[in-house]
C-alpha cells in the first residue's frame, strides 16, 4: 500500500468525519503524541515510559519500510486532521508467517465511539489480503473495554497468562485471544 493511502471514511455524530489511512512521514509528530498521551495516561498498554523523538522516527522509518514490503500493515484514525488512533499487524517469521499480531491504541476521549471496531474490521480485511491464516492479540484481563471489542469481531480467549503485569503494585493476567481467518 502506499504512504497516506485512505482505507475508509466514516461519519461519528460526537466528533466529525474520522479518516482511516496508512501513515505518511509527516505523521511523525501526531504518532509521538498518541504514544506518549497513552502512556501519561496510564492506559492498560505494556509501555510504561514515553518515547522520544529519535525513537520514533527510529520506528516511524522501520514502520514504513515493513509496510512498502508487506511485512506489516498500520492503519491510523484521523480526526480534523490530527490522529486520534493507531492499529497494526504484524507478520510473524519462520514457521510462523501465516499468523499476524494485531494491536491498537486509542487517545482517551475518542473510545467507545466505535472507532476501534472499524480499526479492527478493517485490519481484519487486509490481514486476509496479506494471507494470513491466524490473528493473535494480547490485552490485560482488566481492559473489559477492549476485549468486547475483540470479542465483537469474532476473536476468541485462547489462553491466559496470570499475573503477567505488575502495575501499581497490583498483578494483572494477560489474555490471548485469538481469530482464525479461514
């Protein structure tokens, strides 16, 4: 796919138009500021420490690479022209290449408005264009939020690692769930 590439738009009553494309070189800023306000804000991801510039265009250049190569597909939610959600696949190797690891973020104020559904809907559709056979995600078994949306369009728990998170001194299981696409 190319750089900058819409995938989708859709109409969200509260917010305007929310524009769903691959990322481009000039979303280096937004991108930093998606991550960082997640982890400002604590959210239930696995990073817990901001990133900083050269880090990210560090990532953003590897980022664009994998896509142009197909190794990987990113998808980012644009709102007024300011990006609001990002969400990805990535293939794995070896033995492996047919199952693709999916993860998404979402800022705080744009959750729950069905933005992270369509991410995952249309990151499903491509994942069968790159063919692959097998979604795998992890998410803390605390985040009710996002496993209904998981669960929503059709993965399924496949396993569970308890207290695989320790955060602020309380212990939090991992769960695995996973979509067979064939």
């Amino acid at each position: 796919m190319r750089t900058g590439q819409v995938v989708r738009e859709f109409s969200v009553k509260t917010i305007g138009t929310v524009v769903l494309r691959t990322p481009k070189w000039e979303d280096l800023d937004d991108l930093l500021e998606l991550i960082n306000s997640v982890v400002d804000e604590g959210a239930e991801i696995t990073r817990d420490e901001k990133v900083s510039r050269e880090e990210e265009i560090d990532w953003l250049s590897r980022l664009l690479t994998q896509i142009e190569r197909g190794s990987a597909f990113f998808l980012v939610a644009e709102v007024k022209g300011r990006i609001i959600a990002s969400a990805d696949i990535n293939r794995q190797g070896g033995f492996q290449k047919h199952v693709g690891v999916v993860g998404i973020v979402i800022k705080k104020d744009f959750r729950e408005l069905g933005i992270g559904t369509a991410m995952m809907r249309v990151l499903i559709g491509h994942a069968k264009k790159m063919d692959i056979k097998i979604l795998t995600l992890t998410a803390y078994a605390s985040n009710k939020r996002a496993i209904h949306v998981y669960e929503k369009v059709g993965f399924k728990q496949t396993g569970l690692i308890p207290k695989k998170f320790l955060k602020q001194c309380k212990y939090i299981d991992e769960l695995i769930m996973t979509k067979l696409l064939e």
